[in-house]
C-alpha cells in the first residue's frame, strides 16, 4: 500500500523568515476596518472585512486543522474561495514572501499582505462578495498530523473543509479554489474527490504528476527543488514526508507514485486553467491536467510571462472575478462565450502576441511536421537523408553537445507539442542521460532569450544566465534516462509521448535505442531569416528553475552518438502553424 510505503522526517516550528505578522495562534473574530494596513508596505483595506482567525476544523479521522476566513461585513450569504497550501496561511507578510515579489519586480503594494502566498487577496475578493478561506493544511503551523506532498490525501482533507465552509451561515453553499504552483496543484486532486460544494476551480501553474514533473523528471532524480520543497516548508510540531528518501528508495514508478497522480478522469467542475511555456516546473504539468480532465467546461489560457506577475496584474485578476462571478455568484456575464483557448505567441525580441483565441491547444490549424536530422550538415531539413551518418560527443569533453540548425525563409509560428524522436546509441556505457532544447536564433546566428518577470535587473541578468530557469525563457526544454524509454502505451500520443518509467532496459554494446523525448508545450514565432537550433546533450542545459537550488548533474560517461539519416532517421517534431 502507497500509506506503508511513506517515509516521514520531524517536521521543525516554523522559522522567523517564515513568519508572517498574524501568524501567531490567536482564535476569534475580529472587524479590520477599511483603510486598515497589516503593515505599511501593503495596501490599505478598500472595504471593511470580517477576520476569523485560527478556526478550528476536524478532518473525517478526527484531525484538527486551523483556517483563517476573510468575508465581507453584512449578514448576506457569499461564496468562498479557498487557498490550499503547506505555505503558512499568515506568511503574507513574512520576508519570505516579500524577498519573492521582490525577486520578480512586484511592489508588495500590489497586496494587502492578507493574502497566502501565491493565493488571492483578501482584500479584493471581499470588496467583490466573495469570502477567501487560507488553510494550514495537516501538519503544518498549528495543524495536527502528519503533512504529505501533493497527495490524494490532500484532496480528502481539502474535501472535508470544503464541505465545513459550505454549512456556516455566512457561505451561501458555493465554494471554488484558486491559486498557482502549490495551490494549483491541490485543486487536481481536491476536484478529483468531487466534493458536493466544490463548484469551480482556478488552477494557475501546477504540477500534475509528482514523479515525472517534479523529483524524476525524464527518469533522472533531479531533487533540488524537491528538497527545498521538504526542508523549506511543511513547517510545524508533527512530522513531514520525507520526499527524497522515497526517491531513493522508489527510483521506478510504483503506488506511492501513482497515488500522487490525481484521477483527471473525476475532475468535472468549471475549470478556468492557466499556463505558460516557460516554467519548468509547472509546464508540462498544467498542460497534461488540461488534456486529460475530464470537464466539459474548461477554459485555458497561455501567458507569456511567470505565474506570479501574470496572477496578481489587475486585468488578469478581473478576468478571473468574471469567471467566478458567473458560476459563484450565478451572475450572467457571457463567460461562457470566452474562447475555450486564448495563447500566446513568444517573439523573445518584444513582439509577443497574447490571448489568441482558439477553440483547442493546439489550434486547428496547426501540423506536426518532422525536421529531419542531417548529421554530415548539422541541418534539419523536411526530407529524411539517405545516407546514414553519425553526431557524436565526449560526455568529458567541450562541448559535450551537437546541434542541429534550420532557417526559416518565411514567417513561421510555432504552436503546440513538440517531440524529438532519436536514435542513440552509449559507447563505453550502458546509459545515457540527455537534455534537449529547441531554442530560436536570430538572423545572425544569436541565441535569443526574454525575462519573464518585470525584474530585469544586472542581478538578475547574473541569476539567470545559467539557472532560475522561471525567471528567463530560453526555449522549449526535455530530458530523458535512455534505459527508461519505454512509453505508455495507454497515454502516449503522437504529438506527447509518455514513459511509463516502470522498467529499466539498459543498453547493451553498440546497441542503437529508438527513443521519443516530450518537449515542453511551445508557442513560438521566426521572422524571414531566423532560425531554429535543436541541442542534444548530455548537460543540463538552462540549469536549475529558481535561484540558490541544487543543480542536477547528468549521470553519464564514455561518448553520446546521435544517428542520422537511411534506417535511424532521428527526426525533431514540430507544431507548424498553417499561414
């Protein structure tokens, strides 16, 4: 069983950095007054607000767990948005979250401080007859139990408060969720318990599959944001989930795995998803729940920036009130004639196109089409070479990469699911870990880049030169351990294959593997002249996605050969959008 096979740690109390001005325990109902300041660098209050502090709520196995409620002043009934987190529910104004919005260039003006970290304000939603629910879920701050990593249970807990908040009197019985990154990833599998008064969720960036986004990405234990994760959160008295040992102990996929996979199939609520193209840990991710949900009404939409930015700008957050106002408050806004799909298209010179309407990801119009690898000529070309050849490197040596180029002599957009598709071969190994990247070029020949996040400071030019991946976009990125290629056959498609990383076929000498490698979702535009490079290699190209983590460092040796053309035609896929 998936309960047996948890590892857990002590837990420690929560550190100063972590703590927020109301985080000390202090039950009751209190009237923060409009104009009130938690502290000077947030905004004032817009509206009086009742404050329910530290309220305790039992779980169904008889565990207390404490939640703050923020809700509008009156006696008429509203709806409540829950923000579902390890993240304390008072860490708003810690310096932790404040070092964050200064990380990506947000004013801490651009809050009230009320609000969770990546969780909606407070302060806005009240002032627009909504109540905002911040939980310290099992195990963390105040909470009993032992706290778990993105779990299905995580969506049973989330079921029983959701189901508490819909028989207080001041709840009109309707009860949605929002929020990004951690907050996005609870809403799969709390909509996947289908909780009765559970009526719309906001998914805004988030993983969706523990083992293949976050701790095993492409097969290869890639931890350090997993450690960061487990030793930078889930603070309290009980104990944690000891994440990393479980990786150690379960390199393959098994229960424990599978039960931190939510049931997309159950997920049949309203769904308003958002994603990007460029984080790296959430991409792939948020696109797989989308695909495979089981909703008949969900919208999504593709920015073309970082989730906290795009969350928290005025215009987004107004967008979403329509979305929650229509199923909360059953107002009749038209929300439902909002394109299904509204994407972007990335320039990486100032050009990008936003909220292009669609009616699905990919568009329409939209043709995987092959690029041809041509070893003797480092192109990619439409046709496949005749002649058979070889790209090889030294993993020990500089570079320990080859690539492959294509210039495009019209305008071309790319939009959906790329995927390489090679043929490769371990000389004087068994194994061989390789990292892709699709990246654009310029009609010089120059790699082009874009910050996603208004901080483009000289620090952070430093920080994200090889690293903080979520910070700067450098193109469309993959991996893959070669002895876990076999696919899924149950969820591989032809535009996104799948692993099914329940098995290790290592290589054996001269041993030539056919392998498809998923590439992360791309929405891309090339002028006259420029180009497209494609990389294969045995480093990890972007580096880490968030400043100060760990970096992986590819378990390779000997030499890499890459084969081209005649009965390996290794092939790069491409989502090419009709003129």
């Amino acid at each position: 069983m998936a309960t047996a096979q948890k590892i857990y740690v002590p837990s420690t109390p929560l550190p100063a950095a972590r703590t927020g001005i109301l985080t000390p325990f202090d039950p009751g109902t209190r009237t923060l007054e409009a104009g009130f300041q938690v502290a000077p660098p947030f905004a004032p209050l817009p509206v009086d607000i009742v404050f329910e502090k530290d309220t305790a709520v039992q779980l169904r196995d008889g565990t207390t767990i404490h939640v703050d409620v923020f809700r509008p002043v009156g006696t008429e009934p509203v709806p409540v948005i829950v923000a579902w987190s390890p993240y304390g529910k008072a860490q708003g104004t810690s310096l932790s979250v404040m070092g964050v919005f200064g990380l990506v260039g947000l004013s801490n003006a651009t809050v009230s401080g009320l609000e969770k970290f990546e969780a909606p304000d407070p302060a806005y939603w009240c002032a627009n007859g909504y109540a905002i629910c911040n939980v310290d879920i099992r195990g963390v701050v105040d909470s009993e139990g032992d706290s778990v990593l993105w779990d299905w249970q995580e969506g049973r807990d989330c079921y029983d408060v959701i189901e508490w908040l819909a028989e207080q009197e001041w709840c009109s019985g309707k009860v949605g969720m929002s929020g990004t990154s951690y907050l996005a990833v609870s809403q799969w599998f709390t909509a996947a318990e289908q909780p009765p008064h559970l009526v719309a969720i906001n998914p805004w960036e988030g993983v969706s599959d523990v083992y293949r986004d976050l701790v095993m990405r492409g097969g290869m234990p890639d931890t350090g944001f997993a450690q960061q994760l487990q030793y930078g959160s889930f603070f309290g008295r009980y104990r944690k989930e000891d994440i990393l040992s479980e990786v150690e102990r379960y390199p393959l996929m098994n229960e424990l795995w599978e039960n931190k996979i939510p049931a997309f199939e159950k997920i049949a609520v309203p769904a308003y998803v958002v994603a990007s193209y460029s984080n790296t840990l959430h991409t792939a991710g948020t696109f797989r729940a989308w695909r495979r949900m089981a909703s008949q009404d969900k919208w999504l939409r593709i920015h073309n920036g970082q989730e906290w930015p795009d969350y928290y700008d005025p215009a987004n957050v107004e967008d979403l009130r329509r979305f929650f106002d229509h199923y909360l408050l059953g107002v009749e806004n038209g929300w439902e004639t909002t394109p299904r799909v509204r994407y972007s298209i990335l320039d990486l010179e100032g050009g990008d196109e936003v909220n292009v309407p669609a009616e699905s990801f990919p568009p329409e119009d939209v043709t995987s089409t092959r690029f041809y690898l041509d070893a003797r000529t480092r192109t990619l070309s439409a046709a496949a070479p005749e002649a058979a050849a070889e790209a090889s490197y030294a993993v020990e040596a500089n570079p320990n990469a080859v690539s492959f180029l294509t210039r495009f002599e019209e305008e071309t957009v790319l939009v959906g699911y790329p995927k390489a598709h090679l043929f490769v071969e371990a000389r004087d190994a068994d194994d061989l870990d390789l990292f892709v990247l699709v990246q654009k070029l310029d009609r010089f020949g120059t790699p082009l880049q874009a910050f996603t996040v208004p901080n483009q400071s000289a620090m952070a030019h430093d920080l994200t030169d090889h690293g903080a991946t979520i910070l700067r976009y450098k193109g469309s990125d993959g991996r893959l351990r070669v002895s876990l290629r076999h696919l899924d056959e149950t969820l591989t498609t032809d535009d996104v294959p799948a692993h099914s990383f329940d098995r290790v076929e290592k290589l054996s000498p001269g041993q030539v593997a056919e392998i498809e490698i998923d590439l992360f979702p791309i929405g891309l535009a090339f002028h006259p002249g420029e180009q497209l490079r494609f990389i294969v290699s045995s480093r990890n190209l972007l580096g880490t996605l968030m400043p100060g983590i760990r970096e992986y460092i590819g378990a390779n040796s000997g030499t890499h050969v890459v084969h081209t053309g005649g009965e390996h035609a290794s092939y790069l896929q491409l989502p090419v959008q009709a003129k």
